[in-house]
C-alpha cells in the first residue's frame, strides 16, 4: 500500500498523476466516433492489505465527456452504496485530467459528516508508478451522483469552472487517471474553493489507481450523456 497524500482544507485533497498522452492521436479522431472507456482497469487488482471489503474502491474505468456548456467525468467501479455519514472511515474517488497543459482533478469526497464534489487544479502531476505530494487549488464545485445500479461516481461542473485555466481549443484533453482512497477525516463544507490544498500530510491510503494513454477530442460525441 502507497499512503497518498490528502490532507484537508474544507475537504480532503488529494495527489495523482498520468502517463503521457499518445500524440498525434487528434489526426485519427473521427468526428462522429463516440469516445467511451477512456480509462480502463481489471477487478480484483486493488492494493489494500488485511480483511477490507474494497468492492466500492475497486476501479474498473472511468471516462470524460464535454459538451459547450458542461463537463462530466466518471468513475465506475466493481460495487457501489450510498453514502454513510456515520462510517468512521470514507471513502474518495478521484479523477485526473489534463487540458492546455493544466492539470486538472475532480473528487468525489465521501466522508463521516457528509459528502463533497469538488474540481482543483495542480501545477504538478504524479506520473504512473511513482509517488509523492504536491498541491492542488480548489477552483469550483462540482455536481456529484452515485448511480448505485451502474456503480459508477459521476461529477459534473459548468466548462466555465475549467476554461479559467485552460480554453480547450487546439487541444487534446489527455494524461487520464483515477484513483481511489480510503479515507479518515470529516467534511468541512464551503470553504475549499480558491484554497491551496496542503497534500504533504497522510490521511489516506491509495486502494486503487488505473492509467490511459487515451485521448479525447473536446467536444466529441461519448457514451458518456453530460450532465448526469
């Protein structure tokens, strides 16, 4: 087990990263291909040790879908329950992605307490087999839903909360990751956004994480309906 770090500043922050994007990969996007499975992971591969049940923090893919208006990205893994606010333990889900050569991450932050759907932006990104820290900067709140039959985490957020740092234009988006934690600590609602998050304390141990070199066009069409 790899202890991320995740401390809190209103929520639980948290570090990630990717591999390099495959260049080149906008000249063979056709426009009326659907972009789905940008980030895949086999069951049964987490990294927790000892009696867990780590089902729900069990990645099996995750995707990103854009339209003018909104952002949507997803997480699905093996199983998934409500949330418990009265769990001593939480759980976080977390995506990764990068845009203009911003990096960009959306967290889902279920904690004793209540929940947090939250967008950062970093300056760092933790590349696929290696650890460590960095900071991320709260830029807005995201819409979250737990779709218990699909078992799938979805946040969503206005485009207008990313294209402050990055336009999407003559660009990929690229560098997708998901990662999951499980999590000690209690929400801390309202107060994350434009705050630096301090990811050099442990509270969190890292129970999955899944990789893509995949690449998506802004804009294209996905499996994946925006907004939901």
């Amino acid at each position: 087990m790899r202890a991320r770090g995740i401390a809190a500043t209103a929520v639980l922050g948290a570090l990630a990263g990717a591999v390099a994007g495959a260049p080149g990969a906008l000249a063979t996007t056709h426009a009326s291909a659907r972009s789905c499975h940008l980030v895949t992971d086999p069951s049964g591969d987490t990294e927790s040790v000892g009696p867990d049940d780590d089902s729900q923090l069990d990645i099996l893919g995750g995707d990103f879908a854009m339209n003018r208006s909104t952002l949507t990205v997803v997480v699905k893994v093996t199983a998934l329950t409500a949330e418990d606010i009265t769990e001593p333990a939480g759980r976080i889900y977390e995506y990764d992605f990068t845009a203009n050569g911003k990096n960009f991450i959306a967290m889902a932050s279920l904690l004793p307490g209540g929940s947090e759907f939250q967008a950062f932006i970093s300056d760092q990104r933790i590349e696929q087999g290696k650890s460590g820290a960095r900071a991320a900067t709260g830029i807005g709140t995201m819409t979250g839903t737990l779709d218990l039959q699909a078992h799938e985490v979805r946040m969503s957020a206005p485009l207008s909360v990313f294209t402050r740092y990055a336009s999407f234009s003559q660009t990929n988006v690229d560098h997708f990751a998901a990662f999951t934690y499980r999590a000690h600590g209690e929400s801390l609602s309202g107060t994350q956004v434009g705050k630096v998050v301090d990811v050099s304390g442990s509270t969190g141990i890292t129970v999955d994480e899944a990789w893509s070199k995949k690449v998506y066009r802004p804009y294209a069409p996905s499996c994946v309906k925006v907004g939901h």
